[in-house]
C-alpha cells in the first residue's frame, strides 16, 4: 500500500486534504505521522474511525513526505479508493 502514495493520482497530502477525502468516503486507508500535533493526529484518527478507514502510522512528517515523493514534511496522507464512487454502488 505505502507504493501507492508515490502515485500522484492514488493519494492525497495534508490534513486539510486527508480530512475532505475522508469525509467524502474517498480514503481507503490514512497514514499518519507519529510526530504530528496531538490535535491534529486526533482529528485524521476521529474522521477515519467515523469513516471506517484504516490508520497506518509512520515515525515521521518527513518519512512521510518521502513516502509521497513531496518537498514538504506531512503529518498526513490518504490513498484513495480507485473508483470514489465503488463505496457508494449496492453490492449484489
């Protein structure tokens, strides 16, 4: 799964952008930086228990931001489902 982070098109970095897709039942799973403010580790955590999405932790911001492949330390990031509408179909 973390290979799919490097994927431009598979995932969104930040929290603003991490809470939006969870909120919108596009996350398929949330990593998390250890090192980011308990605040904001307790909103990401809250929004994807509501959402029922996984929490995969990473030690740091700027592991994290390797992970992504972005210049810029990140307390979070999500990879996204492949169709966002797949959750939103009737199984049969």
């Amino acid at each position: 799964m973390p290979e799919r982070l490097k994927k431009r098109s598979m995932r969104v970095v930040g929290v603003r952008q991490a809470l939006r897709a969870l909120a919108g039942n596009e996350a398929e799973s949330v990593f998390l930086a250890l090192d980011a403010a308990p605040p904001l580790r307790g909103r990401i955590e809250g929004a994807a228990r509501d959402a029922g999405v996984p929490v995969h932790t990473v030690a740091t911001m700027e592991e994290l931001a390797q992970l992504c492949r972005v210049d810029v330390p990140s307390a979070a990031a999500c990879v996204l489902r492949n169709d966002p509408g797949e959750a939103d179909t009737p199984q049969a």
